[in-house]
C-alpha cells in the first residue's frame, strides 16, 4: 500500500517521510483520527515505505520484492493485532487456528480500508460476539518482535483498533513497546485513543490523521471511476470528509434524494396524510444506508439554505444542479427558525434510526413534526 494511494493528507506524508529520512521515527505510533479517515492506510503506507528496496523522495517504488508483498499483505516481517472473539483465538490455540482468521482480515483491509468496526463484525457474522485483543494476543506480539526480521529490514507490528485491548494484554506489552528490539515498529491504529490506557499512550508518538477535505473526496471519486463529477459534487458535502461514508453515499445514488426530500417537504407542508403514509411504507422498504442517506441529504440541504440566507454563498457546498431548489426553499419557503427546527428534528431522527428505531413509524412521526414547522404562521 502506497502512499499515493490515499487521497490528499500530504502534510502528513510528508511529516512522517522526514522523519523516517533524518532518523527520527519513533519506534511507536498511534495514528488516530475520525471515522472514515486513512489511519489504517497511513500506517500500511508507512509500513511499505521502510522496507522498500527503492524508495522514493515521496513514496515507496510499489514494484520491489517488499512492496510486493506488502501489496497483499504477505510480507514476512509484517505482523497484524486485532480484536477479536476471545473464543476464537485461545493461549493453547495452534497455528493453523491463528492463520484462518489473517484470510478474512486481508480480504477486509485490502478491499475496505476505510472500514469500522462495525464493518469487521459484520464482516466476520461477530454480530453476538465481544470483540477484544486478549493476552494471549500481546503474547504473540512479544514471541514475535523477539525473532530476528526475515528479510533483514524493519519488523512491522500493527495493532488495530487498539482501545479493545484487555487490559492485561496491554500490561503485558508495556515493556516491549517503551524498550522493543532494534528496527522494531509498533504502529497502532485508533478511533478512539482516549480509551487506551495512559501508559500506553505514554509511550507512543501520536500521528493524527484528519478528516479529509471535500475536494479529496471528490477527486477520489471521480479518479477511482466510483461516481460521475456530478455525483461526486453532491457526495463530497454529505460524506463530511468520511471517505467510508463517501462510498456508501455513492451507492445510493445521491442524485435521487434531492429529488426525494423535496417531494416530502412538499407533502408535509400540505399536510397530505395519505401520502406521508406511503412514504412512511416505502421508507421502511429501503435499507437502512439508504434510509440515513435520505436524512443526511436534508441535513445538508438545511444547512445550504442557512447559508444563502446568511449571504454566505462562497461557502456553499451543493452542487449547481440543485441550487436553485436550495435557494427557493430557503428564501420562500423558510424562516432561520423553521430551519433550525426542522434541522433539530432530522438530526434526532438519524441518532434514533441509528439505535434501530421503527424506520415506518419514525418517519410517520418526523413528518408530523415537520408539517407542524413548515405550516407555523409568523407573528406578526
């Protein structure tokens, strides 16, 4: 995995080739950001970065005898952490136990490295399972780094989702990380950081990854023939710099929920029952990204509006397809206050579509509530 392969972020690439050039990487990172950022990528890139036989001023070669491995995540001296049933992997287990599970995992990271870890477990069918990193993980970590490196470069041990660490497990690797053999890399990757424990932390070089920028998330769209620039233009905005939500949003055809949150907007300013109801049955119908997709693009919708009418169109983010129905909705249709309202209503819909409310019955009742805003009369 190439540093080329993640979209923008160069201050960070470039802070960390400076370090590997004047020898100054530490021996430990924890590479943490939001969800949907390229933690994962970022330390997988750093990762084929130091043991490439040719690198570049910018980037691995990608066509060495390391890169290539590091491609498909077979290279000898790259060893992976990562939570997971505490029935699955036992202090007693044999190897070949250990190995199945690495199939599944490069299978994920190679073809969804912007996921959660909502996404392994549903991956996996982990669903009624606890997820953790046992002991006998951090055991393995240490039998690991205290080999010698089979090609002679740095040994790489990555850890994801380090905050699901027992906390015997993180005890017991205490040592290693603060004094690991020499050309030992400890890359950890973290969502959360502030649930790990102080001493580990303590002994780590932070690598925050940021959000990307909207304009990242387009390009990479357009450049990985995921959407058309249209489509793009309008998935950028609502993916919020969460490139796991920019692809999910692309497969729900963004283009369309415009459309169909200014139908329903429509239907609950007149108030037409019957109709709210059948959008009620057709809403449960969709799935569930489809479902959130839909809230989000009113969101976003709300928040354009208050813009045009706050005369701040140089910071507007729809695409120009749909701005003239911004526009009208936000000057004609709504006051600031009917659109705070409605945004407050929107957004507690998708925290509770979130936590698996009734989609038909939630959505029946958010359109009351906005038939409510919409229809309020100004005082005078």
């Amino acid at each position: 995995m190439l540093f080329s392969s993640i979209p923008g972020l160069q201050e960070t690439k470039e802070r960390l080739i400076q370090a590997i050039n004047n020898n100054h990487l530490a021996h430990a990172l924890l590479f943490h950001g939001p969800e949907g950022a390229a933690n994962l990528k970022m330390a997988l890139a750093l990762a084929t970065y130091v043991n490439c036989e040719d690198k570049g001023a910018e980037d691995a070669c990608g066509v060495c005898s390391s890169c290539q491995k590091m491609a498909k995540l077979v290279h000898p001296d790259l060893s992976f952490t990562f939570p997971v049933p505490g029935s699955l992997i036992k202090e007693d287990d044999d190897k070949n136990r250990k190995v199945d599970i690495l199939a599944p995992w490069r299978e994920f990271v190679l073809t969804r490295p912007y996921s959660s870890l909502q996404d392994w477990i549903y991956h996996n069918g982990f669903e009624k399972k606890q997820l953790n990193i046992s002991k006998a993980a951090a055991k393995q970590i240490i039998q690991t780094v205290s080999l010698k490196s089979f090609e002679g470069g740095y040994k790489t041990i990555l850890v994801w989702m380090p905050e699901l660490m027992h906390t015997s497990a993180a005890n017991a690797l205490l040592k290693v990380l603060e004094e690991p053999p020499e050309k030992t890399l400890f890359l950890m990757v973290a969502h959360q950081p502030e649930q790990l424990l102080t001493t580990i932390l303590s002994r780590t070089q932070k690598v925050l990854v940021r959000a990307f920028s909207d304009e990242e998330v387009k390009e990479h769209l357009i450049n990985e023939g995921l959407c058309s620039r249209e489509g793009a233009l309008q998935v950028a905005p609502l993916a919020n710099g969460n490139m796991r939500e920019a692809y999910r949003l692309v497969d729900q055809v963004i283009d369309e929920n415009t459309a169909k949150f200014r139908d329903w907007m429509r239907i609950c300013f007149t108030l037409d029952i019957n109709s709210i109801m059948s959008l009620a049955e057709g809403f449960q119908g969709a799935d569930k990204e489809g479902q959130k997709a839909l809230f989000l693009t009113g969101l976003n919708i709300l928040r354009e509006s208050l813009l045009k009418r706050s005369q701040l169109e140089e910071l507007m983010r729809t695409a120009p397809a749909d701005r003239e129905f911004v526009e009208n909705f936000s000057l004609k249709a709504l006051t600031e206050e009917k659109i705070l309202n409605i945004y407050r209503l929107l957004n507690t819909a998708h925290y509770h579509l979130e936590r698996n409310a009734n989609a038909k019955i939630l959505f029946a009742d958010l359109s009351f509530d906005m038939a409510k805003v919409l229809r309020k009369k100004e005082t005078a």
